[in-house]
C-alpha cells in the first residue's frame, strides 16, 4: 500500500491509500480519485519524501487495505455526510458482495430490472465497468466501518 499526498485543482490537500502507484494512475484516469471538499477529478500527487527503513519497521506483518482521507477543520462535517451516504445505499439497495461487476452488468444490459446495488470491485472490474459505460461510484469507508 501506498500513501498519497494529493491535491485538487482547486488547492484542497488530502491523503489516499493504493494498492500501487499503477493502482492510482489508473483510478486517476477513470476520475475516481476525487477531492473530499469540492469533488474535483483533476487530482494530482504531491512530491513526497521516501519512506526510508521502512522494510524494517513492522517486518513480516501485512498491512490491511485501507481508504483514507484528511478532510481537514470540517472532518466532523464531512464524516457525517459520508455516513449518511452509506447507509442511505446500503437501506436503499441490494448487497451483492463480490458479484458487483456481474450484476452492474445484468442491470446495464437490462437483463434484470434495474434496482440499486452495492458490493465489492477489484480495480479492473471498476475500470472494465467504465468503459463499458456502466456508471459506478466507489463507496465511502469510514474508520469505524473498519472496527
């Protein structure tokens, strides 16, 4: 995992982990890596300093995947409306677990009626899903969701 400094177009600062420096220029050109504040696509990295030694802090433990965001003076605010947005889709649409990809594409495809759904998609399927035009948003995790 990999731990981004980014800013948006419009100056807001924020952190973002990803599996890998492709992971990111891959979300980053499908545009969904998006600022927290303003929710601008046009998001770039910020220079970093290496991360020295790190082989040797917490050898041999994996690290958990994690979606992380710095919101800044207003986190309380922000964390709010990203609960209030989860559980809105999540009382308002069907868990599908690890089959989003297949059943985003059934709905796109009207080969089922078209409902809300949620899940779980690798980096690939999200990317494959988008350029079949099939519009998908990620999901805000937050901390607690985590405990």
């Amino acid at each position: 995992m990999i731990l981004y400094t980014l800013n948006c177009e419009n100056d807001h600062g924020f952190e973002a982990w990803f599996p890998s420096s492709s992971a990111f220029e891959a979300q980053q050109k499908t545009g969904d890596v998006t600022c927290p504040v303003c929710g601008s696509a046009n998001v770039h990295k910020q220079i970093m300093a290496p991360s020295l030694g790190a082989e040797s802090v917490g050898a041999g433990k994996k690290s958990e995947k994690q979606s992380v965001v710095h919101t800044g003076e207003n986190q309380a605010e922000m964390r709010s409306m990203m609960r209030q947005l989860s559980e809105h889709v999540k009382n308002n649409a069907d868990y599908v677990g690890p089959k989003f990809a297949e059943e985003a594409r059934k709905i796109h495809y009207e080969e089922v009626e078209p409902h809300g759904i949620y899940g779980e998609a690798s980096a690939d399927e999200v990317t494959d899903l988008k350029e079949e035009g099939i519009d998908v948003h990620p999901l805000p995790i937050l901390p607690d969701d985590q405990n």
